[in-house]
C-alpha cells in the first residue's frame, strides 16, 4: 500500500506541494485532481522518486522509500508526453524495465507479448514508436509501464495529448484494464470529468493543499469547501443569514427561506451570517401562474441558453446571477421568473462570505 | 550544488580555466609587460606603427568583404536548394556543403592550380585568347577575397538553409493574405525572420577572415592582415608585439561579436503560430533546367578542390604547357605510401587528430550533459568559456599556448609542450571544444528529460541508462560535431605552422 505523509515541496519560495498526506487503497484507482499548477506533477514525481520531498515521507507497504532514488522504488509510470524512447521499436521499449532487471530477452518474451496484446497492440513488436498514432503511443508507453508488474501505476495527464473523441474511449478502456488487473493506481488530472470517469477516489488539491478526498459522489454532493463546490461542476453562491433557531434554514437576501445542510466540521452560530451553495439542477424556474411558497425567489431571466436534454437559464437576483437548469420553454429575456430549490436537493451553506 | 554535480563539474570548470582561459590571460599580461615590468611600451608601438595599424586596418575590412561576397553567394544557393524541387537537388545540395569540410590549406592551394598564373582556369583563358603571358596574377587583396568567398559562403548556405526549414510557411501565407507581393514578403517577412541564421553565419565569416591565415599567407605577397603580421613578428622573435597584435585581434573579433549579438537581442522572434511547417518546395515546369543551372554553379564552387584532386594524379614535372595534364598516374600516391619521410606526417597528422577529437567527445559530454541537466552557480560562465576558443580566432589561440607552454612551471600549471607530441593535439582540443559540445548540448537540450526518468523508473541503473538510452539518442550530434572536429583537427594549418618543430614532424 502506498502512503503519503505531510509530504511537501518547496522551489524557492513558492510551496509546490504542502504537507500532503494521502493514501491509495490497493487495487484502486486514486485521482489527483486540481488546476494546472496546483502542485500535481510535483506530487507525482515525489512518488516515483524523481523529486526529492522538503519535508514528509513516503511508504510503500510499510517500507521508508523517501530516500530512495526512482530506479529501486519501481513504480510504473507513464508520462505525460509518453517519453517512449525514440530509438528503440515497440518490443525494446516494453522489454526495457525487464531486460534492465536481468531477464534474459527469451524469458522477456512471453511476457512483453501479453502486455502488447493487454492494451491491444499484439504483433507491434517491430514497429518503430514514430510511426504509431498517438493513441497508439499512449498504449506503448502504458505497456512498457505495466510489463515489469509494478505495485503502483503512475500516470501524469496520460490522455491529455489524445484528441477528444479518443480520450473520451481510451478513459473507459484505460479503466477497464486497470481494474482487470487490480492495479493500484495514481491518475493526475486537470480534467473534472476525467477524474470522475476513471477512478474510485479523488483527492482534489489547490495550491499545493489537499482539499478534500473522496469518492467523486462524495465530493460533488458534500464538497468541504467553497473551492471543491465550484471546482467540480457548476455551483451558484448566495448571500444569506443562518435561521437564529438552527443551522437547517437560511435566509436569503430576497427574504426567501431554504433549507440547507452545513458543510464543514467547523459548527456554525446560528444566525451568522453564511454562503449558501446550490449547483444549477438542484433550481428550477416556476411556469407563470404557479402558486408561490416561502423558499421562492425572485429574479430576472437575462437569458436562455438550449443544450438539448435541458436549458439553462440566467437569472439576475439582486446583484447575483444564478444558473438554473430547468423551467419553462416559452420564458423570455426580461421576464421577472420566480426561481425554486427542488424536492429535496442538496443545498450548503459555508461560514462566512465564501463565494 | 549537490555531489554528483560537484563530481561532474570540477574537471570540466578545471579544464576550461587552465587550457582556455589561462593561457588568453597569459598573452593578456605579455602585451601589458616588458622585462618582468607593466609597461604599455608595445602598445605604444603598436599604435604608432603604420605597418601595424595598416595590417589591422586589412584585418577588418577584408573579413567584412568576405561576409558580403559570401553572403552573395550562399543566400542565394541556399534559398534555391530549400525552396525549389528539381532533379538531383538532395545530391547537389549536399555538395554545396562540401567546401567547409576541406582545410583551408588545402582550399588555398586548390585556388593556385586553378587560378595561379600557371593555374589550369588562367591558363586556359590564356589559350582561348592567344596571350603571351598570363591574363593576371593571383595575389593581393581580390585574391584573398576570392578564396574567402569560395571557402565561406558554406556558411551562409547551410545556415539559412537550416532557417528556411524552421521557418513555419504560415507567416508568408499570412503576409500573402494581407495583399504583399513576393518581394515584400521576402524583405519584411522572410528575411528579417531570418536574422538569427544570417547573423551566425556572419559572424563565423567574420571570425574565420580574422583568423584566417593560409589565404594571406600564400597570396598576400605584401600585403599583410594582422595574422600574418603576428606570423611575422613571431618570426622576428617580438614576444610583446605578437601578444600586443594578438590582443588586438581578439578584442577585434569579440567586438564584432557583442555588435552582432546587440542586433540579433533586437530580432530574436520566437513563433507564435500553431505552426504550418516550412514552405513546401515548388516543383518548377522544366526542372531540369534549375538542375542543369544548379550544377553548373556547384560545379564552378567544387572546381578548385576537383583541381586538386586532379593535379594529385599528375607525376611531378610532366605538366608544363598543356592545357590538360598529358600524363595520369598514382605515382604520387605510390611515393606518399613507399617512402616513410612523406608518410609519417601524414601519419602523425592522422593521430594527433585522432587523440584530439577522442579528448573533445569525453569532455563534450561531461560539459554537454552538466549545461543541458543541471542547474548550478556558475553555469553562464561555464558556457561562456566553452564558446570562447570561438569568439578568438585560431592565431590568438595558437599564440597563448605557445607562450604558455613555452616554460616549465609545474607550480603555475605550466610546461613544456612546444616542440612535444602533446601541443598540437591540445591546440586542436581547445579550438574544437566549442564546435563538439554545443553539438552535444543541443543533442541533450532535444532529448527530452523525461526519457531519462522513463529508463529510471523502469528499473534501469545510472549506468544502463547513460548506455542504453542517453548515449544512442545523442550520438547523432556527438558523431557530426566529432567528424568536423576531426577533419578541422586535420586541416588546421595556422596552428601547426605557429607550433611546429622538426620532432613532431
Ligand atoms: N522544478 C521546478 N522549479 C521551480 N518551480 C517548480 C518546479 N516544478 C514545479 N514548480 C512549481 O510548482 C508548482 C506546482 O507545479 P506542478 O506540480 O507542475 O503543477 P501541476 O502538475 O499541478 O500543473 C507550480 O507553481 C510550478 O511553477
Ligand atoms: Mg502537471
């Protein structure tokens, strides 16, 4: 089993990494998921060992490997630019890590030709890696990363170079071979909806700080904070004043009362002031004439935007907007709208003024 | 500085200060003294002096000529081979290359059988027209200027050659887009784009007039550059004047070069375009015909160095008045071959060349590999130092080692080496640094770091994979900068006629 422990990383005076600690459960598939320059890579990279922590440890099944240099850890890894080695064909390449080890290539064989036929590229051996597509390469390098049977698969943005068409299949592929094999593997990511695809758990980072970790449902219904809510999906941010009698209900600044669940350890004084958090199809817009309730809010609708399976609205609400997925067809730029939470959605509210 | 770096660096800053800073700074401090004292006594001299300031003066404006009449010649050459389709043009293109690799000896004593006064051209110009005596001399000025320009437009040919195919085709099509006709596009998008290709290939034009001596030497008669100046004054044993006219030389040389990098910093572009590629070549109705106009002129380029190899086949004598040689025969071959007094500095040539171009790939690749992979204090200066023997021309060189290596002083990192098998292999080491490690540090810039780690993760120890990875990806550019390394280590004349003696021959 891996561990990471209050790992952290420094260049200079920028803090890449910052007392990380995180596990990969065995046989699963854990994402590090953030924007670009959040510290993932540098992560990643002090897994593998090409990068040496500041501070922090790294344990793999129960053994202090921080001190070790990439060639004795042997974790796989692909890149993200897959780094095969250009002078070499496709059966050298994924031979390497067995061939560097000892083996003798008769004993190597068997072996790279069931890794090929793995990631379906069975009789590639003798081609050179410049003539493969890049889907293709993109398997070449997974290959080469899985034929010496490593405890842990690390992969730095692996389908970022793909096309979209083709991320999309070899994500699903990509999945379904890992789980074949009952890999234990780390997947870094800047794509929400990759992350959420692939793996089992996702830990989500921001500045070099881990955010929050968890399955994707987790993390999409019960994000800790402000960040994880908007980072993942579409979320709307309220101003509202938390009921004096409990935290269950807020008020809005439009009087409108919802019903809200908080979602930090942090408790809440009841009647302070809070951020309420709402993703856009937990809205709808009322059709004209309904019968109105409490938790209705009024607003403005700026504009209507088709999407197929659904519209989305913008409505103005005092110096807001919100985005709401769902509402009447015939609804027109300039209507005043009524907007309403529906049946048992999930609305949050953080401390404070957070959005 | 981690250890490994430190390991790595100590003996490649070791060799750049002692073989290629030291001895610069020894001739530095031999103009400023006399008699052991400071004392600005040969400057005095040197500035006072007409024939001194004359051969400066000549210094500087033929190299300048050269740069232009090259220019002339390769620009041209090298947008007809990048930018037209036409039978032969990988095989004549890559003649048109062939020049650089010819010692510049060679290349000047081609030009006397060919243009000499009782060259084969002049002779049968001679004949065509029924003269009694030569139609003109081969010497002075024009003569110089004729073998510079026929030696170095290699330069500018393969230079912009390399510019034209990394210039993405995009910027052209844009600039047709907007309405501009060929010739603007040529002189506001094209060329200027291409200031960096010209301005290197200036810049080695002119360093190499500066130093370049052969052409001078046999054609000058009285007419003196500054290199055959310090080759005179070496002759006359002026220790002082020879460093003050070394010093002078290289301040020359390196101001071009601070001029020149000023205005390539103001047109450096990097492209901002996604990127279409290079144009594509035109195929051109009647092809042929380029082919044909394109072979006469590299025909007319490589005719000096064909002469030589023609003359090479004429028994000694036996060519007196004939336009074509009567006679054809592999005597001089054979003589070259069966008597040892003739191989032997053949020999010896081959060797010191070979021990030479063996020192550069091991230092290349230890300097290569700390510049491209490591970041440590120090480091611009590191590149510096291996560039400089660059930036200095050849008779600058060859004169710092031959004052530094003149005495024995073990304690001040001096000894005898003139007159040793040692100082010409060491002479053509320093001069070759720069061309083989800036081979090797662009073969490690391409290689992307990444395939290192690759080897590493996949288990593979630092050995295995310097062997198995590292070394085959940047062999290509370790291989090109070690063979011109050997052939210039081979041809380097000035060197060798400023620090031979009768033992080495
Ligand atoms: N070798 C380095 N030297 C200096 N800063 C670095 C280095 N590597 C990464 N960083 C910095 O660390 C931060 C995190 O980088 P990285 O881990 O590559 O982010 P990500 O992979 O999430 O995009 C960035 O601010 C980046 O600029
Ligand atoms: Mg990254």
């Amino acid at each position: 089993m891996l561990r990471l422990d209050a790992l952290s990383r420094r260049f200079g005076d920028t803090v890449a990494v910052s007392e990380l600690s995180l596990e990969a459960e065995p046989g699963q598939i854990l994402s590090l998921l953030g924007p670009s320059g959040c510290g993932k890579t540098t992560t990643l990279r002090m897994v593998a060992g090409f990068e040496t922590p500041s501070s922090g440890r790294v344990w793999l099944d129960g053994r202090d490997v921080t001190r070790l240099g990439a060639q004795q850890r042997g974790m796989g890894m692909v890149f993200q630019n897959y780094a095969l080695f250009p002078h070499l064909d496709v059966w050298e390449n994924v031979a390497f890590g067995l061939l560097a080890r000892g083996e003798a290539r008769r004993d190597a064989a068997p072996r790279v030709e069931r890794v090929l036929e793995l990631v379906e590229l069975p009789g590639y051996g003798k081609r050179r890696v410049q003539e493969l597509s890049g889907g293709q390469q993109q398997r070449v390098a997974l290959a080469r990363a899985l034929a010496p049977e490593p405890p842990v698969l690390l992969l730095d943005e692996p389908l970022s170079n793909l096309d979209a068409a083709l991320r999309e299949r070899t994500r699903t592929e990509l999945r379904a071979l890992l789980k074949r094999l009952g890999m234990t593997a780390i997947f870094v990511t800047h794509d929400q909806e990759e992350a959420f695809a692939l793996s089992d758990r996702v830990a989500l980072l921001h500045q070099g700080h881990l955010q929050q970790v968890g399955t994707p449902e987790a993390l999409y219904t019960a994000p800790a904070n402000p960040f994880v809510a908007s980072f993942l999906g579409r979320a709307n941010f309220l101003l509202a004043t938390l009921d004096p009698a409990g935290s269950s209900h807020a008020r809005l600044a439009g009087g409108a009362v919802w019903p809200v669940r908080t979602a930090t350890d942090a408790p809440m004084q009841p009647g302070s002031a809070a951020t309420v958090m709402v993703r856009p199809e937990a809205l709808r817009l009322l059709p004209p004439g309904s019968e109105l309730a409490p938790a209705d809010l009024q607003g403005c609708l700026v504009d209507r935007r088709f999407a197929g399976a659904m519209s989305f609205y913008r409505v103005q609400v005092g110096d807001r907007e919100l985005l709401v997925q769902g509402g009447p067809a015939d609804a027109a730029p300039g209507d005043a709208v009524w907007v309403r939470p529906r049946e048992g959605a999930v609305i949050l509210v953080f401390p404070g003024d957070a959005s | 500085m981690n250890r490994r770096t430190l390991v790595l660096a100590a003996p490649v800053v070791l060799v750049l200060l002692w073989l290629v800073l030291y001895p610069n700074l020894f001739v530095l401090g031999d103009s400023f003294s006399e008699g052991g004292r400071f004392s600005l006594q040969h400057y005095r001299r040197f500035w006072t002096s007409r024939s001194e300031i004359g051969a400066l003066w000549a210094s500087v404006w033929i190299s300048a000529a050269s740069v232009v009449l090259s220019a002339l010649l390769g620009v041209p050459l090298a947008f007809l081979f990048a930018r037209y389709q036409f039978p032969g043009r990988r095989l004549l293109g890559a003649l048109a290359a062939m020049p650089v690799l010819l010692p510049p000896l060679v290349g000047t004593i081609s030009f006397l059988f060919l243009y000499g006064e009782s060259g084969f051209f002049t002779r049968g110009v001679q004949l065509l027209l029924g003269l009694e005596s030569p139609p003109w001399r081969l010497a002075g000025p024009g003569a110089i200027l004729l073998v510079h320009a026929y030696t170095m437009y290699v330069y500018f040919y393969l230079f912009v050659a390399a510019g034209l195919s990394r210039l993405d085709a995009g910027y052209a099509e844009a600039a047709t887009a907007l309405g501009a006709g060929r010739w603007l596009t040529l002189r506001r998008i094209t060329l200027p784009m291409l200031a960096p290709a010209l301005g290197g290939a200036a810049l080695l034009v002119f360093m190499t007039s500066m130093a370049s001596f052969s052409a001078p030497y046999v054609f000058g008669g009285g007419f003196r550059v500054l290199s055959t100046q310090i080759y005179a004054s070496k002759l006359n044993g002026e220790g002082g004047l020879v460093a003050v006219e070394a010093v002078v030389l290289a301040v020359a040389s390196l101001l071009f070069l601070i001029l020149l990098q000023r205005y390539e910093g103001a047109r450096s572009y990097t492209g901002a375009s996604k990127g279409l590629g290079p144009a594509p070549r035109s195929a051109v109705s009647r092809g042929w015909m380029l082919a044909l106009g394109a072979g006469a002129a590299i025909a007319f380029l490589l005719l000096p160095h064909l002469t030589v190899l023609l003359v090479s086949f004429v028994p000694e004598g036996s060519w007196t008045t004939e336009f074509f040689p009567p006679v054809y025969s592999l005597e001089s071959y054979r003589s070259l071959v069966s008597s040892p007094d003739r191989l032997v500095p053949v020999l010896n040539s081959l060797r010191m060349a070979t021990v030479a171009t063996l020192a550069n790939i091991v230092f290349a690749f230890a300097a290569g590999y700390l510049l491209a992979r490591r970041r440590f204090w120090g480091r611009g200066a590191v590149n510096a130092l291996v560039v400089l023997p660059w930036a200095l021309p050849g008779t600058v060189l060859a004169i710092a080692l031959a004052s530094t290596f003149a005495v024995h002083q073990p304690w001040a990192g001096q000894f005898v080496l003139i007159g040793s098998f040692a100082i010409l292999p060491l002479a053509y080491f320093i001069r070759n640094i720069p061309l083989v490690t800036r081979a090797v540090l662009a073969s490690f810039q391409q290689l992307d770091p990444a395939v290192e780690e690759a080897a590493a993760s996949l288990g593979a120890s630092r050995v295995n994979t310097l062997w198995r990875v590292v070394l085959p990806l940047v062999l290509p550019g370790l291989a090109a900068g070690a063979l011109l390394a050997f052939v210039t280590a081979l041809g380097e004349f000035v060197a060798s006629i400023l620090l031979y003696t009768h033992r080495t021959r």
